[in-house]
C-alpha cells in the first residue's frame, strides 16, 4: 500500500471512497431492510412529504 498526499479535496472525501464505500452502502442499507424500513425514490419522498396528512419522519426527526 502506498500513501500519497491528496490536495484540492474535502477531507471527508478522502477515505471510505470506492469498492469501500459500495461496501458501506450495501451494509447500510442490509441493516435498515432487516430493520423493515421503506425504500423511496426522491421523487416519491418529495410527493408524500408535501400532503398534509402523510406522517413521514427519516430517522425519528420530523422533516
């Protein structure tokens, strides 16, 4: 493995990147389908968030 210094990027960007990241992602969402959470499109999330009577909440926080 060699280390090289990296300039000219945001340092939350630097590391988890790639075939890591897609990793993460995959654990991330294995966890919440186990935890039975609901899958949306953008689209649908901004539909549903906008009728008044629709209850949505990402996280257990309100939108």
């Amino acid at each position: 493995m060699e280390f090289v210094p990296i300039k000219g990027v945001r340092f939350d960007c630097r590391f988890n990147t790639g075939e890591k990241a897609l990793e993460l992602l995959e654990k991330l969402i294995e966890y919440y389908k186990n935890e039975n959470a609901k899958f949306l499109l953008m689209r649908e999330y901004l539909r549903l968030s906008s009728l008044e009577d629709f209850d949505i909440s990402i996280c257990g926080a309100d939108p």
